[in-house]
C-alpha cells in the first residue's frame, strides 16, 4: 500500500524522481506507484464465479425479453 500523499507532496516527488534527484524512498515509491499503473484495475473472477455470473445475467435477460 502506497502512503498517502497530497497532490502537491506527489508532484514535488515526481519532479525530484525526473531530476534524479530524489530519496531511495521516493525511488522506491515511485517505483512501486508505475509498478501498480500496470496491474488490471478490475481482480478477475475465478472461473466458476465467473460462470456463474454470466448464468445469472443470462437468465436475467431471457426474463426480461420475454416480458
């Protein structure tokens, strides 16, 4: 978990990371913020919670079509 900044304490560690500049704390904060910009933004489902929920939105639609 990354600590909580402002927008203006992140930007001020942003700027000394461009310059080379900043800690080896901020180094490894930035780096663990890039390393998250990659992770899916959604966890995915495990399959069988996966069928199920495409059971659950399958049937819900055949209902609605059908009223």
């Amino acid at each position: 978990m990354l600590p909580m900044l402002t927008l203006a304490e992140f930007a001020a560690v942003l700027q000394r990371y461009a310059e080379g500049t900043c800690t080896a704390a901020e180094l490894g904060l930035v780096n663990r913020w890039l390393a998250q910009l990659e992770e899916p933004t959604a966890p995915e489902l495990p399959s069988e919670e996966l069928a199920h929920v495409r059971l659950t939105l399958w049937q819900r639609i055949e209902k609605d079509t059908r009223e």
